[in-house]
C-alpha cells in the first residue's frame, strides 16, 4: 500500500506542474473503484496490480452505470469514441449502461490525474499508453485484461504495434479505440501549385519551401504552442531524424544522456526556424483547442501544418472543400544523415481505455470497448477521416491521404510514441516545459538538454 501511495503522490506532483483544476472524478461504484478497494491484490514486484476478486464489482451491488471519461468532445474524436457507447447501450445484455464524460484534451490530463489523486478515479477512461500509462497501472488505477481479450477475441483483430503500446510488463492493460496517428507534414497543394513548390524530400529543402513562401508573406507553419505538445512534435522529429531512436532509447534507460548531439541539433533548428520567422508571431500563446493552427490554414496565411494525423478529420470534418486542397508527406529527412528515414513518430491506436473496476462491471466495460474494432466503427472512423489500428484497416481506405499515412505506418521500421506519453509524466513536463521555452528564445539549447537530462536522472535515481 505504501508504494501505491507514493505513485498516487507523484501523479498529483505531476498533475499540479501544470493547469491547477478543481478535483473531479467518478463516483464510488460500491464495490468502488479498484485502487481504492481494500481486497485488490497489492502490486507485484514486476509492477502493475493484479485483478481484485470478481466478486468486489458484481451486478448485486445495485450501481449499474459505469462512468467513462475520454477526449471526444468535438467532430471525429466524438463521432469515434462515442459509437462504442451507443452500440453498447442499445445492444448490451449485460444490465449495465455507459455514461459518457468526454472533456477537451488539455484539461483532460490534469482531471484524470487529479481524480486518481484523490482516488475518485472513474471505470473507464482513455489515455495515450506511454508512461502516463505505466504511471496508472503501477497506482493501481487499471486491470490486466488478456482473458477478456481471449474471451471477446480481439487479439486477431488489432495490428500487433497497437497491442505493443497497449501492454505493460507482458500482460495487456488497454483496448486501442481509433486511428493510426504518426506526426506528419500536411500542406496546401493549391498553394504549393501557385508558387511552383515542389513537396521537400530532405530538411534543407523543406527551408527552402519555407524560405519561398517567406517572401510570399506567408507563415511557412501553423503552429498553436500554448499546449507544448504541439511544439514538441518539431524537436521529436528533428531528433530521430538526425540520430534514429537509439540516443532517445538509451537515454530514457539512462545508457545515454538527453544531451546527445541529435537533441542539441533538434533544439538548435527550432530556434533557427523561429528566427527565420517560420511560425506564427506569438506562437507560445496561440491554443490548439481554440484552433488556432488550423485557421492559420484554412486562411491560407500558412502553407504547412506539422501535427498528428488525426487532422484528416479535422479537415475533412470541418471543411470538406478545404481537405480537397491538403496533401501531407512524412517528415523529411536530413542531408547527410544516415539515420532511418522511416521511422515515425506517433501512437498506433490514439487512445486506449484502461478499466478501473473488477468482475461483471469490469466485463461489461470491455464488452463497450470491444465495439471499437467492430465493422460498423471501423466504416465510421473511415469516413470521418480515421485510421482503424486493427489488421484489415487497408481494406477500407480509399482517401488518398489517408492511404499516405497508413502506408508510412506500414512501412515503418518503428513507430516511436510521443516523448510526452513515453516519459514518465514528471519528466515529460520537463521536456514540454523546456521546448517551449526553445521556442520562445529563453533557453538555450544546451540548457534545454541539460534539464531533460537532470530529470530524466532523477527520476531514474527514485525508480
């Protein structure tokens, strides 16, 4: 119990490093939730918890609503994560019925964790697997679910990338909901066309795009960095581009150090394209969930937007005249680098549920979850511009941006997930915090590394 105490404590730590929100969380679901539970096994040295008995969350404790907190609060997220909860709800033989809590995505981070914080967490709930993940699971806030995936069959359904990043320590802790999400280059073809742009297969010629629609008086990229994510995605690529996986890989083992030479380059880039005047005056202040970036494109006051994937939707959803105009490539690569220009940067599956309650309420859970590799949300998440993370998921794409970015995902000799969801959630912050500041020209790169490095010791040194 003592060490299940000391993650809940670390959580919270992380969760006030950034927004501070009022605490909210589910309700006790009687048998309660499963880390607050007395009979649920104590983690085990491997980390993660083992399941409670089935008997502590049955159908005889009288709640039969299970509470489930997500992201989709607008078009495609919505449309995708909330089919699940309708098809349930209709067809369900369980006595059980869904409540859907969806909250927009910045906030989202600190509500969960400050409801795990206070051990109000709820029964279902999405997140980006990664550390965050680990974070939940060693806390006791998820279940081992490897029977029900044999029982609901779903293994033979999801690509075995998306499996990967919804296990921890071998047992399987997550269902992937939508999307096939890699960080990845959408551009205005329209524009690209008028000034006779050619797409950019190395860095040097992705400045020299830059440089021309520069003197056009357009922003070369939309970005919207008050979330820091959104900046992140630059020094990610610009890392693995420079040096593979093998520096972030060793550095998070702590075999290397966040101080490599593909990071100061990273960061060193960064600073030379804000100086450049490649991204939006102010860009530290401007918010993504305001889409703020996305109408920089769709005013075609910007040529380019680096983002996740997920922006097919966006696009398509807002504005299918618009997505009429958008190409996307993968990030390039950098000259004279021998580093893989396959590698992506994303997650396989986009969000995953994890389950904090036992027995029946914990089947009937799964049982909701299992509609998200269903054909009828399979078609759905197609046309709203998604990429199902399950095996056939070729088969039902004809857009041709999308088919870009599942054959990128395809061919990739690995994805890396986000730096954000990878890293612990307090070194995470850190790198968040510092790439930020890189982007605002109030810290210098090597400082930059050498805070990363601080942390990720840190945190290291605690383990």
């Amino acid at each position: 119990m003592k060490k299940r105490m000391m993650r809940i404590a670390a959580l919270a730590i992380a969760a006030t490093m950034t927004l501070s929100l009022a605490a909210c969380g589910g309700k006790d679901d009687g048998g309660g939730s499963a880390a607050s539970n007395e009979n649920v096994t104590e983690n085990n040295s491997e980390g993660g918890s083992e399941e409670a008995p089935a008997d502590n969350n049955n159908s005889s404790d009288g709640d039969k609503v299970i509470t489930y907190w997500n992201i989709g609060t607008e078009g495609a997220d919505k449309q995708a994560l909330e089919y699940a909860v309708e098809e349930f709800n209709k067809n369900t033989k369980s006595g059980y019925t869904v409540e859907n809590v969806p909250t927009q995505n910045d906030n989202y981070k600190e509500k969960l964790v400050i409801a795990m914080s206070s051990g109000e967490c709820p029964d279902m709930y999405t997140s980006w697997s990664g550390g965050p993940m680990n974070e939940y699971i060693d806390s006791g806030f998820a279940q081992p679910l490897d029977d029900l995936y044999e029982e609901f069959g779903l293994k033979d359904k999801y690509m075995e990338a998306a499996l990967a990043q919804a296990t921890y320590n071998d047992k399987l802790y997550a269902v992937p909901t939508y999307n096939v999400s890699l960080a990845g280059i959408f551009y205005n073809k329209e524009m690209f066309e008028k000034y006779k742009l050619e797409v950019p297969t190395t860095v040097s010629e992705l400045e020299a795009v830059c440089d021309a629609l520069k003197k056009e008086g357009i922003t070369p990229f939309a970005l919207a960095n008050a979330p820091k994510w959104t900046g992140s995605m630059y020094f990610q690529c610009l890392a693995a581009r420079k040096g593979g996986l093998e520096p972030f890989q060793k550095a998070v083992a702590g075999e290397g150090t966040f101080e490599d030479e593909c990071f100061q380059y990273a960061g060193e880039k960064i600073q030379e394209w804000v100086e450049k005047g490649y991204f939006p005056e102010g860009v530290n202040s401007l918010s993504e969930d305001d889409g703020q970036a996305k109408q920089l494109m769709y005013q075609e006051t910007a040529g380019m937007l680096l983002c996740g994937s997920w922006y097919t939707g966006t696009f398509s959803s807002d504005s299918p005249e618009f997505y009429e105009k958008i190409g996307w490539f993968s990030f390039p690569k950098i000259d004279g680098s021998d580093a893989d220009a396959s590698i992506q940067i994303g997650t396989i599956g986009d969000q995953f549920v994890s389950f904090n309650c036992t027995g029946d309420k914990l089947k009937a859970a799964f049982e909701c979850a299992s509609y998200y590799s269903s054909d009828g949300a399979k078609e759905l998440m197609v046309e709203v511009g998604k990429i199902p993370p399950t095996k056939d998921a070729g088969d039902l794409i004809t857009d041709g941006v999308t088919k870009q970015i599942l054959d990128a995902a395809t061919n990739a000799s690995s994805v890396q997930l986000w730096y954000d969801q990878y890293l612990p959630p307090a070194v995470a912050q850190v790198h968040l915090d510092t790439c930020q500041e890189m982007f605002g020209l109030t810290m210098k790169p090597d400082e930059a590394g050498k805070k990363f490095e601080e942390a990720m010791e840190e945190y290291l040194a605690d383990k």
